[in-house]
C-alpha cells in the first residue's frame, strides 16, 4: 500500500514537470486571470473622480484637490510592512495605502478662472494639505519613491517651494503641524543617517512567549497585522522612530526632544510650546500600537523640557465595550481658544462600564507654564467626548453613552466652570439631531465656537433627517434660552447640503447642491436675501451615459410595525408595462434600542444618482431592478439585547422589502438576489442560511463564525461564553449543512479589518463544500478590507455580474446544490 501511494505521488509529479494538466478530484483548481465585466460595470471604475475641495478658513478661496486615479495591482504590490496594527511603505517611511492628490489649483470663490500652482513637483503624490492660520499658504506633503518631502505654496503668488531637506516620517499619521506665526511648522523628521533597516532573519533564537498573571484579564478584539515577535519589534521601531523638529520657511531647524516613536507633536495655540506623545516598551503582541505604554511631554518649541505629564502603562486590560476605556489619564488636549492650556479626562469607574458609577470621567486643566497643580473643571455622568470651546464665558461639552444610546450636550463657563444642560437626547433619534454649531478660527488658527454678537451660534445639519428624508438645514441656537430658529431647510426638487458658513453675520453660507440629474456643485446661499442661490463651482456628471436611471425612496412597514426604507433603482427607459425585473437586494444591518428610531427615514429622493462600483446600484446598468440600502434595523427594546432575536428580524426586514417590491410590480420574487460587505456579507450569509427568498448570494469580506471573535463583535457587547447559543445561531459557519442558495464569497488576502480574517471566508467555503453547497471563492491578492486597485475592482463586478447572470437572472440546473458548473470564463470546480 506504501509504495503504490509512492507511485501515484511520483506519476504526478513527473506529469506537472512535464507541463501536462492534471485533473485529479480535491486539488486546488487553476488560477483565473483578471477579468473585466461589460462595459457598463468597467466604465465606473475607469471614470475620472470629481475634485475634492478645501476652503480657506475666511472662506474667500479654495484649493482644487485632483484626485489619483484608481491604482494598479502593480502599485499595490509594492513591499509592505504590516506591524502593530499599522501598514507601511518601507522604502519612503509612509503609510502603504495612501490614495494621493495629483494636482492643485487655486481659486477666489468669486472668480470662476483656476490658477495652476507653479513649482510643483513632478508626478505629484499629494497628501496631507492644510492652510497655514493666516490663509496665506498651504502646506502639503509629497511622497516619492524613497521619502516624502514637505512643500509649502504661497497663496499670493500660487508657487509652490521645498521646505528645506527634512524628510517627514508618516508612519503614525500627519507628519507636520502649522504654527500660529505662519512662518514654521513642526516636523516629525525621518531620522538623519538611521542606517539600515534591521536586517530579519530566517533563523528563529529562540520561541515565541506570551503570558498572563493570574486574575488579570484582558479581553481584546481580534485586531490584524499585530506584532508576532521580536523581529516585529525592531521593524517596528525602526520605521516608526523620528525626530520631532521646528522647520522654519527659511530653512532653519531647531531639534526638538529626543527621537522616538512620535505618535503626535501638536504646538499649543500660541506656538510656544509642543506636546509630544511618544510610544515606548514594552510592546505588545495582543493590542495595536495606541495601546502601547505612552509618555505625554511638553516641550518650549526652543527645543527644552518643560513638563512630564504622564507615562501611562501598557493598555492591554482595557474592559472590551463601546463604553470601556484605558485607567489613568488619556486624551491630553490643547484649549483652542487660549495661548497654551492642556486639558485632560480620567476614568471614575476604572474605564469599566460595568461599574456602578455616578460620575464616569473628570477632566482636569493645566496652565502654562504648568507648575501648578491640576484643577478639576468638569464632571462628566457618561463618557466624555470633548469640548469645542468658545470665549472666556461660554464652551460646549458633550458626554455620551453607548449602552443607553444617550448623548448630553452642556453649555459651559469656562470661567466659573458652571454648566447647563443644553440638549439630552437619544443619538439614536435622527429627527431630534440639533446639527453641529458653526466654528471658526480664531487668531491662533484654531477652531472655535463662532458666536455672533447677540450670543447665539449657527448650527449646521448636513443630514437633517425627517419623515419628509433627509433634509439639511441651518438654524440659530439661542444658550440662554435654548431655543433653535430655523432659518433655512433644503426643499425639493434638490438636496442641498451646508458646507460652511462663510459670513455669519450676513447668514452667507457655502452648500452643495445636486438633484437625481444634477451631479453635485458648490453654491453660495445667502438666507436672508432669499434669492437664488449663485453657483460656484461646474464640475460634469461623472457618467452622462447613465442619465436617465429612474430612483425612488420607498417606506414599507415589517409585520412588527417597525417602519423601513430602500432605495430603488430602474433602469433606462423601463416601464412596469415590461413586467418585474430580476432584482438585487444589497444591505448593511444595524442595530437599535428603539421601534420608533429603527424606523425614522433615511435618504433622500432627491440626492444625485450616485452609481458606484462598489455596491449594488451599479447592476442597474445591467437590467435589474436595485433594491439599495434596504434598512435591516435589529432591535432590542429596555433589557432586550437587539441580537437575541437577529435572524427573525432579518428574515422579516428583507422579506418586507421584497414585498414592497413586487407590489409596485417591478421585483421578480423568483429572481432575486442578495449581497453586502463586511457585515452585509454576514447577513447575506445568514439570509441564504435561514430562508428561502433569494436565489443567490454575494457575500464580501464578511466574518462568518463568530466563535472566531468570542468577546463581542459589530455591537454585541456580551462574549460567547455569556450568550454562546447567539453566537452559534448567528454564525452561518454553524449552520453550513442548512445552506441550500449558490453563494459567491470574494475576500481580499490582506484584509485588515478587526474580525474579518480571510480564514473567515476559507474555512466557511470548507464548511459549505463539504456539505454540497453552490459555492466560489475569490480571493483578491494584495487588497485589504477595502479593494483598491483596477484590476481588483473589474474583477469583482466580473464576479459579481457572473454569478448575478447565472443563478438570478437565468437560473438554470446548475444553480442547484453541489452543481457548480463554469461561470464567465472562469474555471469549474474540480
């Protein structure tokens, strides 16, 4: 038996190095090559992107931001570094996935002509660009092959020019820093003559250990691209060491601390001082690097130490909930509204929500030139989220709780430190969403309440949600009597969006603006002349070839009472006359305390025909009738987790929705498909799973078997051991042998998103085979959790269309279980 199994190994190997094809029944079948899809799906990949836009903060210009085209798998094959939760370009010092600007172009927001910037390097990689305090420059970084170096324009004269010969470090976010005086940035600065990188060996010294003191307990997420060992370790120091250094626009450097692993230099308002946040050992092999032990310094931007803040441990405990959060001091803050104080919270309850407690957090204040003690300045009930200060009388602060979905908003005096409640309010409840309130720089070019004279602030609303949709709106909030003034809401036939106030005295506003036709345009509106509203901007419909795609909101009741909503899409020129079309439903579920929150409206019938490549609404163009963004609201009222009934919720949320269509009489109820990404793709898989309304299924870069993640996943906040029969339930890798739909799985082999392991996808395609299941799986080389580069993205609609066409469209025998047959192109399973 021994040397007859010999022989059949050896008869097949000589075959393959021979170059003859073998096809043996268990191996892996053949790789398939990139493939495009119809032209319709390829031309929204291919399509240039719209500039994106960035406003001076006196809102009298703007910079054109052009944007890169979609990059090549080539591109995204370049070398890197996956350490401590991070993804590097090893060759420049950078990120490895940065999408870059490729050109700039100024304008006054009254003038329609753009200027070109002169000096700009060649092939431009752009990032990061930001406005020096006083408009009068822009500063932007720029990768090339081997570094990225710091450029600033001047706006008077649209020239760019090289700062000096530093080359920034960005590995661990913005590499630099404007200073109030305009005239000197803070630079995180690769470090001059390093040496060269460490080298890895193949050779291991010795095993890997981790261990754990009894009784400490340290329930984490399944974070990605963690370090795994000593190597890691100095790799990791390696690339993400820098100097942090004053580069001044004459070329002048003054070195500031010591080099380090510089998580962030931020200058205080006035420009005097630099607070340093530096990462240090020991690392971990369980949490990502901003859980690392962390030293807070201020520095005299002369370049000495001025004030040891805190070195905090390690960050391996922290209590695994929305509401858990490190002990000890955290969040250290500039005040943006005076020269140079530094705010920070402290945990009342050991960051452990589970704790009873009255007060959650403290936030204690510290003065330049930070010689006194700490004095508490506010006590926060829920978690607190910050300040957006104003004047010396009046700040905002708000607080906000995860498990009670409650959000509280507080007028605060930052002289007296005395507070009211301003607005307590479910976050749940899109209606009641007060907006955000109208900032403005100050003279530190820091951002600040922008009160008017009669001490009332503007509020901004980009959503505006109502039972109308979705309609912006800008309204006057008067602190003393807490009263709002609407003074001016978005109406039909277009969706018209608040940018920015530009005049708040005037009421001048910044919007965009766009209808179903009508791609999205910046225009001026001022409210109180109440006259048309002056266009500023004439970027083209991304995709004329596709006007005429019919789109409409539709609100459908599930037999609970919950209210919901979708998208639909038509195609071209289709008239209910031709009868019901196939259909593809594409979701993402979300989870609720409340009926009546889970059901308010969302979207708007007015807001422009975005087809994207990346979800359904692209297969309009290919005959089907889109049933977008269906709602899949999970609820769980008072002490009802929301997950405890998640299947029959699902079921109920999609079948409403495919009801709602065939009653318009334009969904097929036999031809309908279903799909999502991450966790639409768990709930694609679970809709498959547990029912029988879809022909097929398209499930991308989703977690199928949630033992995988035992301490909570999505929103679940409850671990597998205290809800395991939720866990099983919800895990279509647990009930693989009830799978009866065809189901396409495509995945990127890097994804780095916490929970969605690409074992995921492979070991739930396992499961479905071995039980007979209609199944592919697409892994995407190189692509992470989101898919970048051309080829990738061609191919996944070539997937997506072909398996669409095949099982929904014109579903034939093959569509039946354990019958994979060959689809467009590819390979049939051996």
């Amino acid at each position: 038996m021994i040397s007859n199994l010999t022989s059949k190994r050896s008869s097949r190997w000589l075959l393959l190095l021979a170059g003859l094809s073998v096809s043996i029944v268990g191996y892996a079948q053949d790789a398939v090559s990139y493939q495009t899809p119809p032209k319709p799906l390829a031309d929204l990949v291919t399509v240039p992107s719209t500039p994106n836009v960035s406003m001076s903060g006196k809102g009298d210009r703007m910079i054109m931001l052009e944007q890169a085209e979609v990059p090549t798998i080539a591109e995204l094959s370049q070398p890197e570094l996956k350490l401590a939760g991070l993804r590097l370009n090893p060759a420049n010092t950078g990120p490895s996935r940065a999408r870059y600007i490729t050109g700039l172009k100024l304008r006054k927001l009254t003038d329609k002509d753009e200027t070109p910037i002169a000096g700009l390097p060649a092939s431009p990689m752009i990032s990061y660009v930001s406005w020096s305090p006083d408009d009068s420059k822009i500063a932007f970084a720029n990768s090339t092959d081997n570094r990225i170096d710091l450029y600033v324009i001047d706006v008077a004269t649209a020239t760019a020019k090289q700062v000096g010969s530093l080359a920034l470090n960005a590995t661990l976010g913005a590499p630099y820093r404007w200073l109030s005086d305009n005239k000197n940035l803070i630079v995180k600065a690769v470090l001059a003559g390093r040496g060269p990188a460490p080298e890895v060996s193949r050779v291991p010294v010795g095993p890997t250990t981790q261990e754990n003191v009894k009784g400490a307990r340290g329930q984490a997420p399944t974070y990605q691209d963690l370090l795994k060992n000593p190597s890691d370790e100095k790799q990791f120091a390696y690339y993400t060491t820098a100097q942090v250094v004053k580069a001044g626009l004459d070329g002048t450097t003054t070195t500031i601390g010591q080099p380090g692993i510089i998580l962030s230099a931020d200058p205080s308002p006035d420009g005097q001082y630099v607070m340093i946040e530096t990462v240090h050992t020991p690392f971990s092999y369980l949490v990502p690097v901003y859980r690392f032990p962390l030293k807070t310094e201020i520095y005299a931007t002369t370049g000495a130490l001025v004030k040891t803040l805190n070195d905090g441990p390690l960050q391996e405990n922290v209590a695994y909930s929305r509401d858990g959060v490190p002990t000890g001091p955290r969040d250290y803050t500039w005040r943006t509204d005076v020269p140079a104080s530094v705010y920070y919270t402290v945990a009342q309850d050991n960051g452990d929500p589970k704790v009873k407690a009255d007060i959650r957090d403290k936030v204690f204040l510290l003065d330049a030139p930070f010689t006194t003690d700490p004095k508490e300045i506010y006590a926060s009930q829920f978690r607190f989220g910050g300040f957006d200060w104003g004047n010396a009388t009046i700040a905002l602060a708000s607080e906000r709780w995860w498990q009670s979905r409650k959000t509280m908003t507080k007028v605060v005096n930052p002289t007296s430190w005395q507070t009211s409640v301003l607005f307590d309010r479910s976050y749940e409840d899109r209606y009641t969403n007060p907006g955000q309130p109208d900032m403005k720089q100050n003279q530190y070019g820091r951002d600040v309440l922008n009160i008017l004279p009669t001490g009332e602030i503007l509020m901004l609303n980009g959503q505006g949600s109502s039972p109308e949709g979705d309609r912006p709106f800008v309204s006057v909030l008067n602190l003393k009597t807490k009263q709002t003034k609407e003074l001016w809401r978005s109406a039909a036939p277009y969706f018209e969006r608040p940018v920015a106030v530009l005049d708040a005295a005037k009421q001048v506003i910044l919007t965009t603006r766009e209808s179903p036709e009508e791609n999205p345009n910046y225009f001026v509106r001022n409210l109180k002349a109440r006259i048309a509203p002056i266009q500023v901007t004439f970027f083209p419909h991304p995709y004329p070839q596709l006007k005429g795609i019919q789109k409409q909101q539709l609100r459908y009741k599930r037999p609970d009472g919950v209210d919901l909503t979708a998208t639909l899409y038509l195609p071209v020129g289709y008239k209910k006359e031709q009868g019901p079309l196939p259909t593809f439903l594409w979701a993402y579920p979300a989870e609720f305390k409340s009926k009546d929150a889970a059901g308010q409206v969302s979207g708007s019938p007015y807001q422009f025909n975005r087809i994207s490549y990346w979800g359904a609404a692209a297969f309009v163009t290919m005959g089907y009738a889109i049933l977008d963004n269906a709602s899949i609201p999970i609820v769980g009222e008072g002490d009802k987790e929301p997950n405890d009934t998640y299947v029959e919720q699902l079921v109920a949320s999609a079948k409403a929705a495919i009801d709602e269509g065939v009653r318009l009489g334009v969904v097929d109820s036999t031809k309908v498909g279903v799909g999502g990404h991450s966790y639409g793709a768990f709930m694609t898989a679970n809709l498959l799973t547990h029912s029988r309304l879809f022909k097929a299924g398209i499930a991308r870069s989703g977690a199928y078997n949630r033992t995988l993640t035992p301490f909570g996943f999505q929103n679940e906040q409850r671990s597998y051991w205290q809800a395991p029969e939720v866990y099983s339930k919800m895990s279509p890798f647990m009930n693989a042998d009830k799978m009866k739909t065809p189901l396409l799985l495509i995945h990127g082999e890097a994804d780095n998103n916490t929970g969605t392991f690409p074992i995921q996808s492979e070991r739930y395609y396992n499961a479905l085979k071995g039980f007979g299941a209609t199944t592919r799986l697409v892994f995407l080389p190189y692509e992470s959790h989101h898919y970048d580069s051309k080829e990738s993205l061609l191919h996944m609609l070539w997937e997506m269309n072909g398996w669409l066409d095949k099982y929904v469209k014109n579903p034939t025998t093959a569509a039946q279980p354990g019958k994979a047959g060959k689809m467009g192109g590819g390979k049939s399973e051996k």
